[in-house]
C-alpha cells in the first residue's frame, strides 16, 4: 500500500533521514517511536505525499510518489487518513461541518452522507458536541474530532502523528482503543508517539510492530507486540 525504498530526505542542505525502508501492508498496525526531532513527522508526511523524498523510492497504492501529479497525490489522499499533531480546525464552522470537509473538498454532498456522519459523530462519542465550534472543545474532543475527520472518507490507511500527546492517560486509552477497531476492520494504522507507554498498553489489544528512528534511520524496536 505504501513502501519507502531506501529513502532519504534533506531540508536546508542537512540529511534529516537517511536509507529508510518501510512497508505497510494491508490490515496492518504500527507504531513509530524515537526522540522529539528524531523526523517522526517527516516521515508520515513521505507516507502521503506531502513530501517527496531527495532519493530513494517512496510508493503510494503501487505509484512512484515523484512521478505522481498533483491531482494524482490528492486522489491519494482519499485513500488515506491523517491525524495531524496540530488538530486545526476552521474555528468559525460547527464540529459537524469541520469533520464533513474531507467530503466538501472532494466534491460529495455532505447531505447524502448525513447518517454515516451521524455514526461517525457517535463512535467517537462526539453527538452532544456536533453543534459545538472548535475553540469550546477540550484537548480529547479535539483530537476525537480529528480522528472522525481523517476517517470520513473511509480510507484504507490511517496515518496519526502523536494523537494522544495533548490528552490525560483516560483519553489516550480511549484513542487508542478506537484506533484498534479501525485495524480490526481491515485498515493500516500508523502512529508515530513518543509515549512508550501507551505501546505497551495496545500489547493485549493488537499486534503491532514498533519502529525507531535514531540517528537519520529506522529499524525495528522490539519484536511483535
């Protein structure tokens, strides 16, 4: 679905990764650990095209990321969802309305997807918030919302870059619990977190493989959870 071949991104003249390989097969679960600055986030964004890598072969659904087009990489993107570690949210629309603009932007009638929103609203536990705007949500609704957001177009890959960073350890759980069912229903998921202890709570919920990036590089970090 997604490989990285040897892949190596400079910004500034500086090699911030270097000789990565990666692959996320199909139903997939992974986590990414390394230390603040280590490129976790660069490294989800060569994972959906936002950026292209210096060398190396990044793939995308079987398609070679430099030759894709712009409106080749945003066909992309309905396939895969992305949890931001910002949550922005247009401050001055409804929860409900900043959850639907992956289909406004897509060209869907966000009328024809009304009850599957309705759902969305409630497996995130979000229906007595749908009315509410961005800036009277506490951290966990936020990042509850932006999860429901990444998945309104029901992508087959689900990318999350430090969703539980902002939250109580209550409200990590209950991320990452929904972020195992999306696994169990077919989808890849990667999360890129420093927090090792959220790792070891998903050990008797999902088998994972936990990737570190050190030194410019990824390996794996431990066998199978």
């Amino acid at each position: 679905m997604i490989e990285l071949e040897n892949v190596a991104y400079s910004y500034g003249g500086a090699e911030l990764l270097s000789e990565l390989s990666l692959q996320l097969a199909p139903g997939t679960f992974h986590f990414l650990t390394g230390p603040s600055g280590a490129g976790k986030t660069t490294l989800l964004k060569l994972c959906y095209g936002a950026l292209r890598p210096t060398s190396g072969q990044a793939r995308i659904f079987g398609q070679d990321v430099r030759q894709m087009g712009r409106d080749d990489i945003a066909m992309s993107r309905r396939r895969i969802g992305v949890v931001h570690q910002d949550c922005a949210f247009l401050d001055h629309l409804a929860v409900h309305e900043n959850v639907a603009l992956p289909l406004t932007v897509s060209g869907q009638a966000v009328a024809g997807q009304a009850e599957n929103l309705r759902e969305l609203l409630a497996w995130v536990g979000l229906t007595e918030r749908a009315t509410a705007l961005p800036p009277e949500l506490s951290g966990g609704e936020r990042q509850r919302a932006a999860l429901a957001r990444a998945v309104i177009m029901s992508p087959e890959v689900i990318l999350a870059d430090e969703p539980t960073g902002n939250v109580d350890w209550e409200m990590s759980q209950r991320l990452l619990q929904l972020l195992v069912e999306l696994n169990r229903m077919g989808k890849t998921v990667l999360i890129a977190t420093h927090d090792l202890s959220l790792i070891r709570a998903a050990k008797s919920q999902v088998q994972a493989r936990v990737l570190r990036i050190a030194n410019r590089r990824i390996a794996t970090a431990g066998a199978d959870l």
